[in-house]
C-alpha cells in the first residue's frame, strides 16, 4: 500500500522509505528463523519452499550500496523503474505468504487429525 502511495504521490518518497525500511529487518529475521525452524523439524517440503525466500532477503539486505538509507533509498526509487520492481516483488512475496499460509493450515488440520 505505501509503495502504491508513493507512486500515486500521495505520500513523499522519503515518508515512504523509512516506513518500508523499519520493515526489513523484522522480515529478514522472521523467514530465517521459519526456515531454520521448518529444518530442523525435518519437514523438508516447506524448508525447501522458504529457503529461496530467505536467502533472496538475506541477498537484498546484504547488497545495500554504501550511502543508501537502506534497501529501500528515496533518492533512487524512481530511478531505473524500482519502484515497479519493488512493487512486482512485494505482489510475488504476497502471494507466497498467502501460499504458505493455506499449506501450514493444512498441515495443521492434517497434524490435529492424525492425533
């Protein structure tokens, strides 16, 4: 919502990064952790599913160019179309939660089930 904000100018690109940029950590944290954890209880297909993810993040966090605010930069994110690509890339990470969501209640239901 904020990036379609800011590609509306409803907000300003500054406003907008800094809200996004808080975020990126907490993301960054908490699919390394669902990865680690999907590990080590050895269920395969779902840390298969999120290792791409948590690796994308952990490359994009690690790929800041120096003298950035962070991943999201209010000087450069009408420069190149990146904001297009931010955009395109938070609908693919929607979709993926959104994937992930119905498979971990699936194999909750399935896990309640067999008990």
């Amino acid at each position: 919502i904020t990036l379609s904000d800011l590609e509306c100018d409803y907000i300003n690109a500054r406003a907008c990064c800094s809200k996004l940029n808080k975020w990126v950590v907490p993301e960054l944290v908490g699919q390394a952790l669902a990865t680690v954890l999907m590990l080590i209880s050895m269920h395969w297909f779902i840390f298969l599913l999120n290792l791409p993810v948590a690796a994308w993040n952990v490359y994009r966090f690690l790929n800041v160019p120096m003298g950035n605010m962070g991943v999201f930069d209010p000087t450069e994110i009408h420069n190149r179309g990146q904001l297009k690509s931010h955009m395109k890339e938070a609908m693919i990470k929607l979709g993926f939660h959104l994937l992930c969501f119905f498979i971990y209640l699936y194999s909750m239901i399935l896990a309640l089930i067999n008990d």
